[in-house]
C-alpha cells in the first residue's frame, strides 16, 4: 500500500512543504528570524548552507576558473560559470526549443508558457514567474537599496543592477553577439539584441496581439491597454509606467548627466542621446531607408520617416480628431488643449510645451552655435536647423503634398501649407473665440486684444506688433535719409 504523503502548510501565507525542517526555514521570512551567526563578522542567515557559502569568504575561495580567473566559495558555482565560455546550455524547453545554462533558467522560462507566477508581493498582490523578482520588487515599496557600488557610492535594490552599473566605469562588456561582434554589459542585453537577427518575437499581447522580442516590453505595453503608472516621482508626484521611465524624469529634478562624451565632454541624462549625440561627431548615419535610400543616425528617426512615405499616423488626439506620425508632435499638440508649458527657463521665466523648447531657448542666452554650415560658414543652435538651413544650397525639398504635388523643404511648411487643402484652423482664439491655421498667426492676432507691441524702431522708438509693420515703416526714415 502506497504511504500517503504529509504537507506541512505555513499558518502565515498557506505556503506547502514535504518536510517539517523546509516549512522552519521558510518561516524565518516571516519573523525575520536569522538564527545562524558567523563567528567572523557576525552576519547573520536564514539557513546553515547559506552561512557555509559566506564563510567561504573569510576562508579563501577554492574554486577558480582555469580561463578567466575567476573564482567560485561553490563547485556547483564554477560550473555554471564555465558554461559562459564554452556557450554549452545543456537544459532545453521542450515547448519552444529555447535552451539556456541553468536548469533554474528553463524553470522560470517555461512559466512565459503556463502563464505560471507562483511567487506574490504581500504589500500589492503582484505576482511574479520567480522569488529573485519578487524580492527586488518588493524593495520598490520599502525603499531599501542594499547593493552599494565601491567607486561611486551609488546604491541598489538588487545585485544585478549593481553589476551592470559597475560596467560604466570599467567600460567592461563581455557578451559578444556571435553574428555581428556587438558586445554587451549584460546578458539580457545580448539576448534582447540577438532577436534582431532572427526575428523572433515570443511575447505575445493578449490584448491587441502585438508581439515582442522580450518580455519586459509586453509588460510595458500592456500597460497602455491598462493605463496602469505603478512608478511615482517622490519629487512632483508625476507616474510613470516603466521604473526606466521614472529613473530618467528624476534626472530632471536632480540635473544628474551620467553619461559623458569623449570626445567634447558633453554630458547626457541618457544613454541613447549620448549614443546619437557621438554620431554628430562620426558622422556615422546606420539606418538606411529602403524606400528614398536617405539614411539616419537614429532608428527612431528612420521610423518616423518612413511615415512620410506611408502616411501613417498612428496617434489621434481624442478632443480635435488630428492625428501625427510621432508621438513627440501628438504629446506636444495636446498641451495646445491644456494649456500646459511644464518647462520653465530658470533665466527669464519663459515657460514652453517640452523640454526640448527650453533647451534650444536656453541657447540664447548662452550665444552658444556649436553647428556651422560647411558651405556658407553660418552657424546655428541646433543640428536639425542646420539640416535645414543647408537645403537653401542644396535646394532639397523632400516634403510632398499629396494633394497637389508641391514640395516644401521643411516639414512645418508642409503641414501648414496642407491646410490650404483641409481648411483646419486648430489654434483658436481664447479670447474671441477666432480660429487660426497656423500658431504664429494666433499670436500676432492676440495681440489685438493685449495692445503688445514688441518690435521697437531704433531710429525713432515707435513700436509695432508685427514686424512687417517695423519694416515699413523703417522705410520712411530711408527715405528721409536719402533727402538728405
């Protein structure tokens, strides 16, 4: 007769174990109880194996890796570790056919497949496919970041991010993508960039079917079907649906730009500015449009080109009925409708719709032209207005009316032009209530209603509210001028 199997349950979160002994470790969570002591440094553990590893500390490290150097308090350690070098992932999913080096790895893998998360935050209820996961989640809600790096004192809530953050300073990447030769700091960053090569996208969205290359990005889309924002700004209060996210906006608060240029010491808040910002000194331009052949420095600016081509326009302003081929142009037109300018100019109080206003404002009042124009020698504030400028030699106009056929070399003109042909007037007059098709008129026709009047004769002080009308009546005083 077969012996029916005991489970001993946790009174606490109903957790089941086969043995007494596990289900009296597992309760050390809960009390927070660390009964084992080194007698070395006095830290304290949960279970005696964990003790055992970290006296190995003080004793010495036995086991090191023949090819790199490396040591391991574990034999177990040092195997798995070995496997980086020979690339052997002996454990395989026999769902997909994925393979991976630990057996720990195809374990939480096939989770993506069951849609198993068996490990749940007891402060939010969120659940997870691993206990790794859940830990460092739960440090978002106490704040505690225990991983402090050495060189710069920055801390961090889980190892991981403290190793990759190392990698700034060391500049060390030791993935290497076998098809191209990119290296990477971190593992899952390789594995992400090698989805570029094969195509493969095997997160699906069961929501729209959207599919992804990691599983990150499906959590993050989601959450514009959900609308959840689960990352708060302390500072303002503003949330955010990526941690990622919320990390770059407090940048704003604190005015930290930890990646810096080599070559002219420029510093970023981001990575890929960094990266973007580099290319205007190679020169390198890696993305290619397959239609018009023009290539480009960014891969976000080539998708957004292609629109041009397409016609696409993805995002719809839910007040107006416009749409826009980039989400930059649709969030900016929504602050038309609020009102709001959150960028501020700590200078002259100037307030703008997006930071990037701010920045190139800011330049007037530095003086700062750090891109000149090869041909004619002017220099300007921003590349983009270089871009521009430079179509006046070479006499491009790569904006095409689909309508009539003109072309315009600047793709505000375009658009501006285009409402010819609708008759949208999106600017209206908050005061009278007139529409305007283009923001400029709007606010040269304010100015009938507030009596401004900025432009100023240096001759003889009258003031005007367009510059058109200054520039007429300059004519009078060269007239005088040549009486005389």
């Amino acid at each position: 007769m077969r012996k029916e199997m005991t489970s001993y349950d946790c009174d606490i979160c109903t957790k089941s174990f086969s043995k007494k002994s596990y289900l009296n470790v597992h309760k050390h969570i809960h009390t927070g109880e660390n009964p084992y002591h080194c007698e070395i440094c006095g830290k304290s553990f949960t279970r005696s194996g964990s003790l055992s590893t970290h006296q190995s500390i003080h004793i010495g490290i036995p086991y090191s890796c023949d090819i790199c150097g490396k040591s391991f308090s574990l034999s177990n350690d040092l195997k798995k570790h070995k496997y980086i070098h020979t690339g052997e992932k002996p454990y395989h999913c026999d769902i997909c056919g994925k393979t991976f080096s630990r057996n720990y790895d195809l374990t939480a893998h096939k989770r993506i497949h069951t849609g198993e998360r068996p490990y749940y935050c007891d402060i939010c209820g969120k659940s997870f496919t691993d206990s790794s996961q859940t830990t460092a989640h739960k440090r978002t809600h106490t704040g505690e970041k225990p991983y402090h790096c050495d060189i710069c004192g920055k801390s961090f809530s889980g190892s991981s991010s403290l190793t990759q953050h190392i990698c700034i300073h060391t500049g060390e990447k030791p993935y290497q993508c076998d098809i191209c030769g990119k290296s990477f700091s971190q593992k899952g960053a390789l594995t992400t960039h090698k989805h570029i090569h094969t195509g493969e996208k095997p997160c699906h969205c069961d929501i729209c079917g959207k599919t992804f290359s990691h599983n990150h990005c499906l959590t993050a889309h989601k959450r514009i079907h959900t609308g959840e924002k689960p990352y708060h700004c302390d500072i303002c209060g503003k949330s955010f649906s990526l941690n990622n996210g919320l990390k770059k906006h407090q940048r704003i608060h604190t005015g930290e730009k930890p990646y810096h240029c080599g070559f002219c010491s420029k510093s970023f808040s981001e990575s890929f500015n960094l990266s973007a910002h580099k290319r205007t000194h190679t020169g390198e331009k890696p993305h290619l449009c397959d239609i018009c052949g023009k290539s480009f420095s960014e891969s976000c600016s080539l998708t957004q080109h292609k629109r041009i081509h397409t016609g696409e326009k993805p995002y719809q302003c839910d007040i107006c009925g416009k749409s826009f081929s980039a989400n930059s142009s649709f969030t900016r037109h929504k602050r038309i409708h609020k009102g709001d300018k959150p960028c501020h100019c700590d200078i002259c109080g100037k307030s703008f719709y997006e930071n990037d206003d701010l920045k190139k404002h800011k330049l007037i009042h530095t003086g700062e032209k750090t891109y000149p124009c090869d041909i004619c020698g002017k220099s300007f504030y921003q590349n983009t207005t270089l871009t521009r400028h430079k179509r006046i030699h070479t006499g491009e106009k790569p904006y095409l009316c689909d309508i009539c056929g003109k072309s315009f070399s600047r793709r505000n003109d375009l658009n501006i032009h285009k409402r010819i042909h609708t008759g949208e007037k999106a600017y209206p007059c908050d005061i009278c209530g007139k529409l305007f098709s283009r923001r400029n008129d709007l606010k040269k026709h304010k100015r009938i209603h507030t009596g401004e009047k900025p432009y100023h004769c240096d001759v003889c002080g009258k003031s005007f509210s367009q510059t058109s009308s200054l520039m007429k009546h300059k004519v009078i005083h060269t007239r005088e001028e040549g009486k005389v």
